[in-house]
C-alpha cells in the first residue's frame, strides 16, 4: 500500500507541476502577447477534482484522516483496535458512498452528452472519467484495509492492529 500511496502523490505532483507550468504560460501570453490559451480555469478544475480524488488515497494509506486521538492513547489496546477497526469501516463505507453517488453523475453525463461551457468544450466524461477512476481506487484501497482490519480484530491480534492502524499522532 506505501508503493501506492508514493505513486499516487507523484502522479498528483506531476499534475500540479504541468498545471502551475500552463497558468504560468497563459499569464505570460496574456501579458506579453496580449493572447490566451484558452481554458486554464478548466483544466485547474479538472486537475483539482482529480487530485481531490487521489489525496484521499494518499491520507488513508498515511493514516492522515483527521481523528481526535487525544484520549486515544490512554485507552486499553483493546478499545483503541475497536475504535481504529470502526474508523476502517467508516472510511470503507465513505468509498462505497463515493461509488453510488459518483456514479450518478458519470450515468448523467453520458445520458446528456454533457460538455464543458468553455471554450474548448471538453466532453465531460473525460475529466469524469478520471475523477470517478481516483474514487474507484479509493474504495478498493478501503475494502482492502477493511478486510485486513476485520481479520486481526476478530483473530484477536489487537496489537498489530493498533500497531497498524493507529491515528499518526503529534
């Protein structure tokens, strides 16, 4: 899961890079030139929703999520593997949502043939495409922690699922 946590942060670095090079370039056609490129706000767009998309994988392999784990800590090994395994489940739940209602909007686009309202008129599956991609990945990246969770949990190994599920903290 790191090797997909590492590759999916430089596939979004690489995205940010070719995106700030492109804002860049059109702010110095327009400066310059008195020209645009067209379209630098809709790719930012589309760059952003995918990049959202991959950061949740990242922040879940990180254990990044935001969890209040002041007391956490204190508890007895048993209740924090209890609590991390629900906040495994929560984040498998969270993946599936993303599926359902994701997918509403790809089976919306490809009804309508929707396209972008800019100039370039990108049709919008594209974009969608890999939006949805990025929460597919997420939701298979949570099943695959759940069941790995579920395992040590109900064997009885609260250790190592503390040891591996356990908030980062400060």
């Amino acid at each position: 899961m790191d090797i997909l946590g590492k590759w999916v942060s430089r596939i979004f670095g690489v995205s940010m890079l070719f995106l700030s090079g492109f804002v860049a370039l059109e702010t110095v056609m327009r400066k310059l030139f008195n020209t645009s490129l067209q379209g630098a706000d809709e790719l930012a767009g589309y760059t952003l929703a995918f990049g959202a998309s991959l950061a949740f994988i990242v922040a879940m392999i990180d254990r990044a999520h935001i969890r209040i784990d002041v007391l956490h800590a204190r508890f007895p090994v048993w209740l924090q593997a209890a609590i991390d395994w629900l906040s495994v489940i929560s984040l498998g739940v969270l993946g599936l949502f993303f599926l359902y209602v994701g997918w509403f909007v790809i089976s919306d686009t490809l009804a309508y043939g929707s396209t972008a309202a800019t100039p370039w008129r990108t049709p919008l599956i594209w974009p969608q495409s890999a939006w949805y991609a990025g929460l597919a990945i997420f939701a298979l990246c949570s099943f695959v922690m759940v069941v790995r969770a579920s395992r040590l949990f109900f064997s009885g190994r609260h250790d190592q699922l503390a040891q591996e599920f356990n908030p980062v903290s400060a």
